[in-house]
C-alpha cells in the first residue's frame, strides 16, 4: 500500500532540535547531579551525628546530676556544653553550633576572667 499523503522534507536546522547532547556535558551534567546529592547526604548525616550526641549528653546529665552533687553537675554540664560546641564545629553541622555559640563566648570569657585573670579592659583591647 503506497501513502497518498505527501511528505514535506526535513530541513538540517530540524534535526538540530532533536540532537542531544554531546556525551561529555550528559558525564559531567551527571557527575555534578552526584555530587550535590553527596554533599547533601553528608551535610544530613552531620546533622544527625551531632544532634544524636548532643541527646545522649543531655541524658548523661540529666542522669548523673539526680545523684551528683552541685559541683559535680555543673563540671558536667560545662563539659557537655564544650563537648557538643566541639562536635558541632567538626562535624560541620551548623543549626546546632549556631545555638551554642553564644555559650561558647561566654565560656571563654569566664576562663579569660577567673582562670587568666584577664579584665574586661585588657579583653577589649585584644
């Protein structure tokens, strides 16, 4: 059976629209596909591992200093407070060392304070 409809001929600039990319740019439009979803794993997994520590420090507290005394709580809590501003930090995990930072400054201005007897003058100055 023969087409009674007539075909109109392609022009090359038709065929242009249909041609698809060079395989180099499909490998490197991949590649780079790949890497931001790494990046977002990773980034997601740090904030996992931070905000998991930062649990189990708050339940350490909250365990041990029902039967600590007052000193014993807050060596405690200090020492969870710079081990969770420490991890947050390394790990990378923004959204809690954001949180902690202020305790951090405060921290270190205290120790500037009581431990290396630095007054507010001299840290001004630094």
């Amino acid at each position: 059976m023969t087409n009674t409809l007539e075909e109109t001929p392609l022009e090359p600039s038709d065929l242009d629209n249909f041609k698809g990319a060079p395989p180099e740019k499909k490998l490197d439009d991949k590649a780079a596909i790949l890497e931001a979803e790494l990046i977002e794993v990773k980034s997601g997994r740090a904030s996992e591992r931070t905000l998991f520590l930062f649990v189990i420090s708050v339940l350490v507290c909250a365990f041990v200093g029902v039967n600590a005394g007052s000193a014993v709580f807050f060596f405690l809590v200090v020492s969870c407070v710079i081990l969770n501003i420490v991890a947050s930090k390394s790990f990378g995990a923004p959204l809690l060392s954001n949180y902690l930072e202020p305790w951090n400054i405060r921290l270190q201005k205290a120790f500037d304070k009581h431990v290396l007897k630095i007054t507010e003058d001299e840290y001004e100055d630094l």
